[in-house]
C-alpha cells in the first residue's frame, strides 16, 4: 500500500451505498502534509511533461491542486461550478450531469485563462463516473490548450469514469484506485497499480456532457 | 504599498459597483507564489498566537487557506455553503445573507473538526459586508473553540464588516484594505494600515445571522 491508501484504510470510513468518507483528511478537514506528499508524486508521474498550469474545480479539488502546483511551480485555475451562467466575459461552459445531486450543472472557466500555448494538468479530489473531468477535458479541448495528464486523488474503480478516460488516451494518474468496498466490515479493496489492467464488470454511466458556445 | 497592493494595482481591475476583479491571480486563476507570501505574512502578524487549525469557506478561501496552513503547520478545515442542509452527521450551521446573491446560504462544519481545544485562525479572499465571516465566527464560538484571529487577502474598506468585526474585539488583519475605487480612471485608493484608524462613513448592512441548532 503506499501512503494514501495506508491513511484511506487508517481514517477513511466506508457507509453503505458504496460511498467512502475521507473528510477527516481530505474534503472537508484536509491534512496539509499528506496533500504535499500528493503533490509530490503527482509531479513524480508526470515529471516529464511540460505541465504550466494546473486546472482543478470547486471546491475539494482546489486544495490539493494549490499544494501539488508548488512542485509543478505553475498557476492553478479552477473551474467554478453553477447551475446557473451568470459570470461576466467570455467563458467555456461544459454541462455536466450530477448523478449525486441530480441535476445539471454548468462548469465554467474564464477564456482568458485557458489558451493553445497551455499544457494542462488536471487535478481532482474523486473520480467515479468522471463526468465533471469529461466537462474539464472539454474545456481544456475547446480553448486549444493540451491534457498533458490528470491526476486523481482517490478513484473508485468499480464505476466507468476510470475506464472511459483512458480509454480515450489520457494519462490518468490516481494514488487510490477503490475496487471493493464493504460497509458492514469497513474493508477496502484496493486495485495493485502494479499489474496491467484486467477487464472487470464496471457500472456503465454514460454523462450527457456537453460544451456551450 | 505592499505586495498585495502592488499587485493589486497591476492586475486587479476596477468595475462599476466597486467591484475589484482580481480573477487572473486570487480567486479564479491563483498565483501560488502570492499566495505564499500572504501566506508567510499571516505567520508574521499572528506569531505569538497559539493557532492549531485554519479555517476557511469554500470556494476561493481553501487556495489561500492551505498555502498558509504550510506556515503554521496546521490543518485546515473549510466551510461549506449550501442553500439546503443535506449532510449527514452532526452539523455547525450558520445562517449567512448573500448581499451578492440576494439569498440565505447555510454555513456548515461537521463538529468532529472543531472542539473547545482549537486554537482557529479564520482565513477568507475577500471582507466586504463580513456576513459569512460573521457566520464562521459563531460557529467556532458555537463549538467552544477560540478565535485567535482573522486573516483576509482584501478588505472593502468602505464597507461595514471590517469595522464591526474589529469593534468585537477580533485580531483582524487585512493583506490589504481599498477604501475607494475609481471604474474610469481605474485608480485604487488603500487605506494607510500604518495610521491610527479614523471614523469613516462606511455603508452599514447589518446581517440577518444566527446559528442554527
């Protein structure tokens, strides 16, 4: 295990409904030392991209995104979440489904932070069905910078998102794949980065996501 | 000037309506460097305070929040806003009028992250009429916890929570403080933090907060 999954089986707790609580340390109280140690193996992943700017969204992910940009030494944007588009200027909107709140929210980033000499990386807290990184990768995609990589805190690896990103190409990099979970026992059932990928049984939830003009 | 209020000047830009929009380097894109600074010069001005927690309120606080955690080696815990009350758990709330929004938002702690030993420093972007600061303030008290003191990047100096919060006794401490605002010449006047402060005739907009139990 390394040293996110050895914190997850120490302060995590898993609840029914495969839903697992990590706010002790990381999205909502956040260990500031663990989120340097994120940091610095993000940048360990991706050392030979020529990352300038970090892209995250509100509002778990822009902790993690701030301290791992201190080894990046690059800016962070992050991308405001609204269902409504009320932001002056000229903005890249993606819709984005939520599947835990049911609704569809609009993801939004200033045009002017985003440009094709930008090489991205993309930072966040949790991916599970992916859908607010696909509206990340869009946006990215739309201004005509570069996905350079992502980087994923905790992913859960029984739902699609995982899957679909790297099946499109993408460097996904997370420090926590979760392929099990049991609520009654709290065991957790990590995914051993170090074989290739198998095949396996995932949910599929497609996103309708899509990018305005 | 200092460095905020150099950069200010550089990069902010003034609106109608007194607004500052400081978007390319605190609250949409950061600037981890700056952020760093502000960082080590709320270190500075707080050094003889026993502060063993940071807290903070999504969604452009956390950025701030967490370079400056590195200063005091600290956690930081972030407040979430939310119109409805939907977490799970037991809850500190606070309700907090959105003069911007024209709304009640829900200030929300889980109590596990706050306890009468905290010792919080409260870390926020922006002070204008200092309602969800007000908000923060009552949910640490609510906690038993104590508020050692309040670090803000920018104070709208010509707005009343500044005053009010100072005249409850806080340590309050502004990076920088706009007394006024010019949107056609784009000037941008800061307050003197050097001078005694003067009575001014700031705009009173008293908040509807209370905590909930």
């Amino acid at each position: 295990m390394n040293f996110l999954e050895e914190r997850i089986v120490k302060d995590g707790v898993v609840k029914e409904g495969n839903v697992l609580k990590v706010d002790s340390f990381l999205n909502h109280q956040m260990d500031i030392k663990l989120l340097d140690q994120m940091g610095a193996e993000f940048k360990r992943r991706f050392a030979d991209k020529p990352i300038n700017k970090i892209l995250t969204i509100e509002a778990s992910g822009i902790g993690i995104a701030c301290i791992a940009a201190q080894h990046f030494d690059v800016p962070v944007v992050f991308a405001k979440k609204s269902q409504s588009i009320n932001l002056d200027g000229d903005m890249y909107v993606a819709e984005v489904e939520s599947f835990t709140h049911k609704c569809i929210n609009h993801v939004i980033v200033a045009q002017k932070f985003l440009s094709p000499e930008d090489h991205v990386l993309i930072i966040d807290d949790f991916l599970a069905n992916g859908c607010a990184l696909q509206g990340l990768i869009q946006i990215v995609q739309s201004s005509g910078a570069t996905v350079e990589g992502i980087g994923i805190a905790i992913e859960k690896g029984f739902q699609s998102g995982g899957r679909i990103i790297r099946n499109l190409g993408f460097q996904l990099e997370s420090l926590a794949i979760v392929d099990g979970m049991n609520a009654e026992t709290g065991e957790i059932q990590f995914r051993d980065q170090s074989k290739p990928a198998e095949e396996s049984g995932q949910t599929e939830e497609i996103c309708r996501s899509s990018t305005l003009d």
